[in-house]
C-alpha cells in the first residue's frame, strides 16, 4: 500500500510494532464514542483487528493507512519512525461502481489540531486520482458535531439521515449519510492548501 506523505504526518502500511499505537486510538472509550463497535478490549484484539485490515487490503475491499506523526512533530530525531496516532480508511471499496466509504479515529491528544482534516483530503486525492473512485460517502452518529464539520469543510453533502441503524453498545444510533463526487472534491481542491500532496 502506498504512503501519503505530508508535512507534519505520513499515511502509512500498519506493522505489528504499531499495535500499541492502534490500540491507543481503537481502544480509547471517548475516541469510540460515536462509534458503532466497542473499544478494542485488549492488545489481542488490535492484533486482530491488524489481520482484518491485512486481509481487506489483500481482497482489495479495504484500505486502512495509521497516521504516523513526523519526527519533528514529536521532538525525534528525523530518522526516528513517529507513532501510529489514528487511522484514516477507504472501506467496502466497489470498483464496479466506483465507491467506497472514508472512516477515521485519532487518538485524544490530538484532537483539533487540523490533523484528521490533513489526513482525509490527502486518502481523498488518492482515491480520486490514484483508485479512479468517483464517489467516496461517510456514515456518522448525528451527534459527533467535530466529524460532521470535518466533512463538510471537505465538500461532503449532507444526504439524509438513517433512522436507528445501529445498535452500538448501550444505545440504538442513527447515521447521517455525506457524499463527495470526485468533480466536486477537484473544485475544491483547487483552493485548499496543506493537504498531502501525492501518493
């Protein structure tokens, strides 16, 4: 799987010396909290979870890129590897169709620091330009108010809401479902800047 480079992070292939890094982000109850899965409970899960991403990218359903944060980012040396702090993912990938639908969890300590928005427009030029995609979609908790307007200040639309679609633990949640074209994500992009450039 290729790697998206940016100038604070890089979008990269999960090893197994990034489970306590998955595990920071997927087994965090307040990162979950929108979620529809529960937290990870255990190291053993995010080494299941890890095969289950290994497996989806084998069967070309799935990609699941960890953001690692760069060196300079975390006071390394330039040479030293970051640490996995979320993940940014392209799942139930139709290539007959050409969709796919985008996920992403970042880790607590991270959180608004424009990272995620980094993340996400750099898997939409790859998915747009590179995968040939002509429409990624999003499914989120009505509630999760930060990832509703990351969306949109990507040029999601806002395309309905799905009544009691899951049952989360605890709880019965809707899902308001966002679509992106690729004409439109091209307009877009054309007045952003600082986003990953290129695969």
């Amino acid at each position: 799987m290729p790697t998206l480079e940016a100038s604070r992070l890089r979008l990269r292939w999960m090893t197994a010396e990034d489970l306590g890094g998955l595990f920071a982000v997927w087994g965090d109850a307040e990162t979950m909290r929108f979620m529809a899965d529960p937290p990870l409970a255990d190291l053993d899960a995010a080494r299941d979870f890890l095969e289950s991403i290994r497996q989806g990218f084998e069967d070309h359903s799935l990609y699941q890129w960890g953001i690692e944060l760069r060196s300079a980012e975390v006071g390394a040396p330039t040479d030293t590897p970051g640490p996995i702090v979320g993940t940014v993912t392209l799942a139930g990938i139709d290539w007959t169709h050409r969709r796919a639908e985008i996920g992403f969890a970042l880790e607590r300590g991270q959180w608004r620091r424009g990272l995620m928005r980094e993340s996400v427009g750099g898997v939409l030029d790859y998915a747009f330009e590179v995968l040939g995609l002509h429409r990624i979609e999003a499914d989120v908790d009505p509630r999760n108010v930060a990832s509703i307007g990351l969306l949109r200040s990507l040029g999601f639309t806002w395309e309905g809401r799905l009544r009691q679609r899951y049952f989360a633990p605890g709880e019965i949640q809707d899902a308001d479902w966002f679509g992106l074209l690729a004409p439109e994500w091209k307009g877009l992009r054309r007045t952003m800047r600082g986003t990953i450039t290129g695969p």
